[in-house]
C-alpha cells in the first residue's frame, strides 16, 4: 500500500517536472518567436528587435494618413502602379490592394536585405499582383553602390552620402555599402512591354532628378499619369541637389506639381519649389487642383477628372 502511494506520488511529481519544463520551452519559443503586427493601415509586417523602440510609430503611420488618403484616390482597379524605393512594401501594399486582381505593381527596392523584407510584407498581406525588382531606379543601366544606415534606419539607405537626425535628436551617417544592379524607367518598361504607367511613387532620398531622368522617354510620350515624389532636404544635400530641380525635371515634360489638403481632399499648386524639411508632392500632366475629392468612393479616371495642362 505504501508502495503504491509512494509511486503515484513521484509520478504525479515527474508530471508536474514534465509540465514545468514544458512551460519554460514554450516560453522560450515565443520569446524568440518572430513578432508579426498590424498597423493602422491594416498592413501586416514583421517587427525586427531593432524596430522595437519605434513599434507604436510603425503601427499608428499618423504620417503617412495623407499620402494613403491621396494615393486612395488617384490609383483604381485595373491601373499599373510602381514604387519606385520601396523599402519594406508599405506603399507596395496600399497600391496592391488600389490596383486589385485586374492591376499590376512593380516594386523596386536594391537593397538585400531590405529587398527580402519587401517580399516577407507582401508574402505577408498576399500581394499576388505585386512583382519585387531588386534594383535601384535611376538614370542610367549597370551598377551604383548603395550607402546603407544602420537596419533602424533603412529607410535612409542612399546612393549619396547625408547625414540624417534620429528621433532622439542624434546625427548618424551611412555605415557600410553595397553594389547593387541599376536601371532606368524608360528601358524597364520597354523590356517589360509596358505601355502606360497610371501612377509612380517615388521616394529614393535625394535622387529623385536621377529617377526622372531616366524616364524621359515615358514622360516626353506623357506615358506617366500621376507622380507622387519626396522632398526631403538632409538627403538632397546628401546627393548634392537642390529641391528646385526635381520639379524643374518634370516641368521640361508638362509635369507640373501641387500638394494635398488632407483636410478637404483637394490638390493645390502648381508649385514649383519648396523649402520645407519633408513633404510629398504630387505631379502630373492633369490639372490635378481641378479634382475635388471628398471620400474614397469619388475616385475618378484621372484622364476623365480634369483637362491636361496647357
């Protein structure tokens, strides 16, 4: 009899061991677990360690509700989009779900390591319709070398040399490089058999002139709808531009710029210069301040919203 009490106790005991060990190894697996989150964009993507301090600002994107409520009405189903520096596919995203099954996007971003994380955002958010080029967009075929940030600041990685201001308020400067492959817009889309490009984000840190130059086939044929460009002043000072002649770049073509009232949904300019720290403009063939856009089932053709530019 004691026997028996005996051994049902150290089995009972050994259960309990067992059960212990158990919780420790699945607390150990989730502490190592890659961590997948959703944004307020409704955008999957996966949080790195070293994303971590920043993980509020990368799920509430309060700075980009206005490009994604003017990006919501400019690109419809069916349209062929590009991202032009695509970094980790937020944007890719956006214009996936805008172009639908019936649309094409290209998503282009040079970067290794950043161009797998491009690919995990879109496995992640079942972009179908997205294809990732890994390739930087500039003015001339071959090969350019990267200056990349530290992973944090990836979203800095440039073919220039700025030196940008963290969030704490530090100065911090591209640490390494990387050869990557080059191409321009113009023989992309005639090796692609690409007619038409309805809307074109672009956002490389300072070699927005470069991007554009190497289009000037498909903006002299005015074969680019709708353009939506950075300026962002560390960066251009980095690659040694000036704000003025990225939209001079486009004003050669009949391109001419205006930016976004997220508060009333209208597009004003032209504006042909700027000298704030960061903003998005939108340029285009269109008369964009004559689209009046209230919410997001008023999205229009553009062709159809406004006349071309005189």
């Amino acid at each position: 009899m004691v026997n028996r009490i005996t051994r049902s106790i150290l089995f009972r005991y050994h259960a309990w061991l067992e059960r212990r060990r158990e919780a420790r190894e699945r607390r150990g697996a989730l502490e190592r677990a890659t961590v997948i989150l959703e944004d307020d964009h409704h955008v999957r993507f996966v949080l790195y360690p070293w994303d971590q301090p920043q993980m509020l600002k990368l799920i509430h994107r309060s700075f980009d509700n206005a490009e994604f409520q003017a990006i919501s009405h400019l690109v419809r189903a069916g349209d062929v989009a590009f991202d032009v520096g695509a970094n980790v596919g937020e944007y890719s995203v956006l214009l996936s779900r805008q172009c639908g099954a019936a649309g094409r996007v290209w998503a282009f971003e040079p970067v290794p390591d950043t161009h797998w994380r491009l690919r995990e955002t879109l496995a992640l958010n079942r972009c179908g319709n997205v294809t990732p080029v890994q390739a930087a967009v500039c003015d001339k075929a071959g090969t350019v070398r990267m200056n990349l940030f530290e992973p944090q600041y990836s979203a800095w990685n440039t073919l220039g040399m700025p030196k940008m201001i963290t969030p704490e308020g530090n100065r911090v400067s591209p640490a390494t490089s990387v050869d990557v492959p080059s191409c321009t817009l113009d023989e992309f889309c005639d090796s692609e058999k690409i007619a038409k490009v309805n809307f074109l984000k672009v956002d490389v840190e300072g070699f927005e002139r470069a991007v554009f130059q190497g289009a000037t086939r498909l903006l002299r044929e005015r074969r680019v709808d709708c353009i939506c460009f950075e300026i962002s002043q560390e960066p251009l000072k980095g690659a040694g531009a000036n704000s003025r002649s990225i939209f001079e770049a486009l004003e050669t073509h009949g391109y001419l710029a205006y930016r976004f009232d997220e508060a009333n949904g209208n597009f004003h300019g032209p504006i042909r210069d700027t000298s704030e720290y960061w903003e998005n403009f939108y340029a285009s063939w269109i008369d964009l301040s004559q689209i009046k856009l209230e919410k997001k089932s008023d999205s229009v053709p553009l062709n159809l919203a406004a006349g071309a530019i005189e």
